[in-house]
C-alpha cells in the first residue's frame, strides 16, 4: 500500500481516503508517496510561479546578480543617508 506523507507526517492513504490526493494538490502542498515501511517512492513538487510575471526565466540568483552590479543605491543605503536606520 502506498501512503501520502506531507513533511515527515503520515496524512493517508489513497486506500483510505480517496480525497487526499486532490485536496493537497489543489492546496498545492508538497508531499511524498511511501511505501508500508516508510521508504520513499517518489515526491510531488507544485509548479511554482514566476518570479517576474514578465520575464518568465528570471531567478532569484539573477535578481541577486542584477541588484549587485546595479549602480543605484539600496534602500539601506538610502535610509541610512536619511538617518533613520
């Protein structure tokens, strides 16, 4: 038999509750499929959203590039020239 586990926690079985797969996908919650002894079978990742809605293929790594190459001053530095940090 084959058990839906959501972080470390045992939350069914298909077996059991025929619903559970919907519903923690429809949460678009994590979860893995496990056998009777607990050994991992496979793994259900929801499809994340974009981080930029119109430049599909950014990641947060290029943001992160992109803000340390980037001449303008941060808003630390900014608050700090304001005195309020």
């Amino acid at each position: 038999m084959v058990a839906l586990y959501v972080n470390g926690t045992k939350v069914g079985t298909l077996d059991e509750n025929p619903d559970v797969l919907k519903q923690l996908v429809e949460a678009g919650q994590s979860f893995e499929f496990r056998s009777d002894n607990g050994t991992e079978l496979g793994a259900f990742l929801p499809k994340v959203a974009a981080v930029c809605e119109w430049e599909s293929g950014l990641t947060r790594e290029e943001i992160d590039r992109r803000v340390k190459e980037s001449k303008r001053s941060s808003l630390n530095d900014i608050l700090k020239r304001l005195g309020a940090v």
